[in-house]
C-alpha cells in the first residue's frame, strides 16, 4: 500500500487519518496542503475518484466567500483549486486509483 494524505494540520478529521495509519504501522506520506502545490493532474484524478460536488467543502464560511465555491466545470475549477488549496474538503486519503474524503477507516480497512 502507498497511502498519501492530502491535510491541513489544524484538521481534526485529518490528524485522525494520521493516527489511525501509525496505530496499525502502515506506512504513509502527508502532505500539508499549505506547503504541498497541487499538480492539474492531482486534482483531475481527485475530481475523477470523488467527484466535484464531494471535493470541494462548500459548507466552509470561508470558501462560499470564494467565487470557485459555485463553478461547476473542471476547466475553471482546476486553476482555482491550484491557487486556493483551502477550497477542497480534507483529509484526501489516497491509496494509488482510490479516494476518500473525511475519516473513513471502514473503507480503509478493506484496503489492507
């Protein structure tokens, strides 16, 4: 397994994500969505696993502030996620094709 964790590390969800992986010794990548520049094709294979409605965290005060916060196509979304990283909902818990977003150990439970 290659797990990589796409976080914030205020993220409570994320630091639980981290946590989970260390207690059953299985080997992960974090990347600090503040450090960490997204590449067009991360975010293309994010949009492909999740889902666009998924990605982004159109709860967050801060992002309906933002105007990506209402764009529906790839084509505008993509620059304005590159630009704007607090736009996706975290943790991002990949294991090479598959995705989830949140806590979700059941789902990487059948991973191992």
């Amino acid at each position: 397994m290659n797990i990589q964790i796409y976080c914030g590390k205020k993220n409570f969800d994320a630091q639980k994500a981290e946590r989970y992986f260390k207690e059953r010794r299985i080997p992960f990548q974090a990347l600090d969505l503040k450090k960490h520049k997204l590449g067009e094709r991360e975010i293309r294979m994010m949009i492909s696993a999740i889902g666009i409605e998924k990605l982004i965290d159109r709860d967050d005060k801060k992002v309906k502030e933002h105007p990506a916060c209402y764009y529906d196509r790839e084509d505008l979304l993509i620059p304005a996620i590159q630009e704007n990283p607090w736009l996706i909902r975290v943790p991002i818990v990949r294991n090479g094709n598959k995705m989830t977003i949140g806590y979700q150990p059941d789902i990487w439970a059948q991973w191992e």
